[in-house]
C-alpha cells in the first residue's frame, strides 16, 4: 500500500471515529451509517483524484463531486436517470429536503426523530468535514490542521445543547483516538522515508571502493531513483516547492526526460507534488541535508 493510500485510510477511520460525537443528537443509529458512508465515499473520490498530480481546486472539486453523488443516490435515486446521474430536479429536492433539515434542526430537541431531512444533514455535514480532513491530511500533507474539521464536529452537540452521559467521554476518546492515528501515521512515513533515504545515501558512497564492480552496480540500481543528481539538484534551489522545470534546467535536460524519475520518487513517498508541475522533500528539511553532503 502506497504512503497516500495508508494516509487516505487512516483519515477515513478518524473521520468515521470523530463522527461518533453525534450520538446524543438522534434517537437511532441510521445517521450514523448515512454519515460512514459518505466518508468512505469522500475517501474513494480523494484517492481519486491522486492518481494524477492535479491542483488543490481540482482534488477539491472532485472529492464534492462524489459526496453530491453519494447524496443523491441516497435521498433522492428515484428522482434521478438510473439513480445515479443528478438532475436539476433531484438537485433542486435535495436542496429542499437539506433546508427542511436546517429548519427541523430547531424544532427538536436532542436527541431528535430519524427524518430523512436531519439524516442529510447529519450525512452532509460528516460528508463535509471528510472533504476537508482528506483534502488537508493527504493532498495538502498537513495533518496536525487536519483536526481542525474534526473539532468543528466535537462543537455540534455542545452548540445543540445536547444531553451527556458516560457515552460522552467514550465518544470524546474514540475522536480523540482517530485524530492520533492520523499524526502517528504522517510521522511514521516520514520517519521511514528518512530512514531509507539515509541509508541509501550511505551506502553507496561507502561500497563503491571495497567491493567488486559487479557489486555497486546492483547498490546503484537498488537505489534508484533515490538520492542522486536529480536529488541534489532539487536540494541546490532550497527547500520549498521547486518547479520541474527549473529542476531539469539545473541538470541541463529536457523537462519531460526527468518523469520516469520524478514518478518514481512519488510513488515511493520520497517526494510530493503539492500542486500542478511543483515538487518538493516528503522530509522536512531533506533538502539542506543533501547540501550538506560531499559531491
């Protein structure tokens, strides 16, 4: 499983995890698994849109896009072609029917009734916070602001003067416990990509002189396409997002003859691309590290 893989599961678990907040506001568990759902969703679209390197707006767009379908298909299949395809009409009824809710939401005191119309709030508002904790955790590599989606949930039943009891503090720890698994993960696979980076970086340097010829080649080919000049030349123009192009000008090659490299190197986690034709160090500071290394 590939670092965005692992992170987009991870983030996925802590959402549904953080979901559990909302218990004391309903009367029955339906919401719960209209709202597991959009998150699962939400992630599916995410990973999505990480198959290609695309703009945040872009991996923003797509991860709503899939949460509109999830919703459609829930509240409102029978008003769409083949119950899937949104139509002006089912858009316009889910808009109804998600008012409807806002409107309920006032009426009832928690713990309150499983109408469809606070279900699609429930399952929007999950599916929402999912957007935003995927978007931040994985595409953005920010996980610690991460929980900033999560804390909005954590305020629903303290603004909707919810009642609390011992499934309060259980709750409270099960949030708790996904937004950790989200920082243990992130610091886990920087960790590891450092780890590797470094003892790749030292070894090859080191077998070059006391072993056979056939020897390095295989140390080289082992270490491809870690560090080496494309690295370096990445760590010379310092450490924040570099353009491609510049990367390739410092190496005097042509752009599109650095993408087998530059592909690999994502794939396995070493560097990312934060957005459209920019890429920087998984690990913080890598770059100043290579700089600091003899030629």
């Amino acid at each position: 499983m590939t670092l965005n893989a692992r992170m987009t599961v991870t983030v996925a678990v802590a959402c549904v995890l953080a979901s559990t907040v909302l218990y004391p506001l309903f009367n029955d568990a339906q919401w719960f698994f209209a709202g597991a759902g959009a998150v699962i969703v939400v992630a599916a679209f995410g990973a999505l849109s990480r198959l290609r390197t695309l703009p945040v707006v872009a991996c923003l767009a797509i991860s709503l896009l899939g949460l509109l379908l999830y919703l459609n298909v829930v509240f409102e299949a029978h008003a769409s072609p083949i119950g899937i395809i949104p139509t002006p009409a089912s858009i316009s009824r889910l808009w109804d029917l998600l008012e409807s809710g806002l409107h309920e939401a006032g009426r009832y005191a928690p713990p309150a009734p499983m109408l469809p119309s606070l279900v699609l709030v429930a399952a929007g508002g999950i599916g929402l916070m999912a957007v935003l904790a995927d978007l931040i955790a994985v595409r953005l590599r920010s996980t610690a602001l991460a929980g900033l989606p999560l804390l909005v949930l954590f305020t629903v039943p303290i603004t909707m003067k919810a009642p609390s009891g011992a499934g309060t503090v259980v709750v409270f720890c099960l949030g708790t416990a996904g937004y950790l698994a989200m920082l243990s993960a992130d610091g886990r696979e920087r960790i590891r990509v450092w780890g590797r980076l470094v003892s790749l970086w030292r070894s090859g340097p080191q077998d070059d002189g006391a072993r056979s010829p056939a020897r390095p080649a295989r140390v080289r080919h082992a270490a491809e396409p870690e560090p080496g000049p494309d690295t370096r030349a990445m760590a010379a123009t310092g450490d924040d997002p570099v353009p491609t192009s510049v990367v390739a000008d410092e190496l005097q090659r042509k752009p599109s003859s650095l993408s087998p490299a530059r592909d690999g190197l994502i794939k396995k986690g070493l560097i990312y691309s934060s957005e459209r034709g920019l890429i920087a160090f998984t690990v913080p500071h890598f770059g100043k590290f290579l700089r600091s290394q003899p030629a």
